[in-house]
C-alpha cells in the first residue's frame, strides 16, 4: 500500500487532476432545493404577517393591508426578474429577496408616518385622503429618491465588481437587489399610499350613501 501511494503521488497531483474545471460548491438535489423553497415561503410568509400586524397597530389596519399589497408586489417583479432571465433561485436569492422586503416596508413606513401626521395637521383638516396622501408624498419624494439613489449606486458596484472577478455568487445576490430595490421605490411612491386614499375616501362614502338611500326609503313610504 506503500509503494502504491507513492507511485500515485508521483505521477498525479491535485493540480493535474482539478487543472481547467470550476467547482461549484452550492449545487444542491431537487429535495433540498423543494426545502430551502418551502422553509424561504415561510420565512417570507411569518415577516408578512409579523409587518401586518405591527404596521396595523402602529397606524391602522388599511395601511397595513396597502404596505403588505406593495410588498407582493416587490416579490412577484423579482421572481419574474428570475424567471425571465432563466437565473438559478437559491439562498442567495432569498436573502436578497429578504433584505428588499425590509427595505421596501422602511420606505412604506416613512411615507405613512408622513400620511398620519398630516392626517392631523390643521392644514388637512377638512382634505380628503387622496390630497393627504398626494401632499405626504411630496413631502418624502426627495428622501425615498435619494435613499434609493445611494443604496443603488453601491449594490450596482458590487454587481459590477461580481461580473469583473467572475464571483457567479456576488452577481446572483447583486441583480434581483437591484431589481427589488427600483420595484420597491415605486411600490412605496405609487401603490401603498393609492391604495391607503382609495381605501379611507370609499370608507368616507359609504355613510353618506347609506344615508341617503335611507332618506329615500322615507320618503318613499311617505308617499306611499
């Protein structure tokens, strides 16, 4: 046994043998990779509920429902991102798709607390939700643009530093960020606050119609 491990060593070595191929360490088989997806959708799944709920009890329940509505939104651009361009889903994909969820819901969250105190103001006093939301909007428009302009700028230089050092893991985490990050900026711009003012203007509504078809209703009887 000697001699034959000597006479191996001396004629191949591990340059030799692993000389020209690329070892991929994060290959994993079809029942670890149904896992990972099902342990990524309940972590996604329990954060949700989690922000709901907290999001519900820190301003309301319509602003909670119109934040995790923004937030399906960021998930379903990055996973058509994936899918489109045919990108392997892994843990790094997850974790970026984690860390977009918790900063699309800090953007949110600033441009709610925006909505509650000039919900407030003097100023608003006798505005509808679609003006409050429209002017809370304005007032965060420069910072969530210069956040994301900043965050933004840093995840493209890591992207480009993955593509330069051909790093297939840095790119994979980088893409989707970026993708998730301009999705999320629009989500917490467009979609959330939309939805808050459609939500609270049709709730103002519904009294003042129930009113009036039960004066109608009187009046018909009256009649009759």
């Amino acid at each position: 046994s000697d001699a034959f491990k000597n006479a191996l060593s001396d004629t191949v070595s591990i340059n030799d043998k692993y000389s020209g191929q690329a070892v991929k360490g994060d290959i994993i088989s079809a029942t670890v990779s149904s896992e990972l997806l099902i342990n990524a959708l309940l972590a996604i799944s329990l954060a949700i509920v989690l922000m709901l709920v907290y999001i519900a009890f820190r301003f309301e329940v319509s602003s909670g429902v119109s934040a995790i509505v923004a937030l399906l939104h960021d998930i379903l651009i990055m996973f058509s991102f994936m899918a489109i361009f045919r990108v392997e889903i892994n843990s790094t994909f997850i974790a970026a798709l984690i860390t977009i969820l918790g900063y699309s819901i800090n953007n949110t969250i600033i441009v709610f607390d925006r909505i509650r105190e000039n919900t407030k103001s003097v100023f608003h006093k006798n505005s509808t939700a679609t003006l409050i939301a429209n002017a809370s909007i304005k007032d965060t428009l420069v910072r969530s643009i210069n956040t994301s302009l900043t965050t933004l700028i840093t995840i493209a230089m890591v992207a480009i530093m993955g593509a330069a050092f051909q790093t297939f893991s840095l790119s994979v985490f980088a893409l989707p960020i970026i993708v998730g990050l301009l999705a999320g900026t629009f989500s917490s711009i467009f979609i959330s606050p939309s939805i808050w003012a459609m939500w609270k203007d049709r709730k103002k509504k519904l009294p003042k119609a129930d009113k009036k078809e039960k004066k109608l209703k009187e009046n018909t009887t009256a009649l009759a």
